[in-house]
C-alpha cells in the first residue's frame, strides 16, 4: 500500500481479535465482499441482509475475523489476494 501511496485510516493491532460480531458490522457497512483463502476468492453481495455464509468465509478457525482485512469504499477485502487488491486499490 505504500508503493502506492495508500494510507489507512485506521489500524487495528493484531492483539485486539475481532469475532463474528465485528464481522457482521464490517460486512453490514458495505456493498461488496471479497474473500481470499489460498487461490480460492469468493465474492458476496452483503449489506443489511447478509447472508451466513459471507460471515463464516470472513471468520478464521479460531472464530476470530481473517486478516488482513482491508475496507476501500464499500468494498470489503478480507485475507489476501495479489489480483484483486491491485482491481480494488490501482
């Protein structure tokens, strides 16, 4: 993000785990949810009616949300992929 000179507006440290509530209130803040395990990406439509499944793809098997997690608009990007970060941010 640097390289391109993007800067967060917020950081959360990895210390502080985040549950199913706080992806729930991420997911319900945007439009769209990109979600990254390996080479497997799926995408969701979430809003206020998000479904179960977009919740449990952003959640790790401790529970806790995957990293890294990253909002740009309403776009929510949730572990990584090289593709769509550079679709989202460039």
């Amino acid at each position: 993000m640097d390289a391109n000179g993007l800067k967060p507006e917020d950081k959360v440290p990895a210390t502080k785990k985040l549950g199913r509530a706080d992806a729930e209130r991420l997911a319900k803040g945007s439009s769209r949810l990109i979600v990254a395990k390996g080479k497997k990406v799926a995408e969701f439509e979430v809003g206020e009616q998000t479904s179960a499944a977009a919740i449990d793809a952003m959640l790790g098997p401790t529970g806790n949300l995957r990293a890294p997690t990253v909002r740009a608009g309403t776009t929510l990007l949730v572990g990584f992929n090289d593709e769509h970060y550079a679709e989202v941010f460039l």
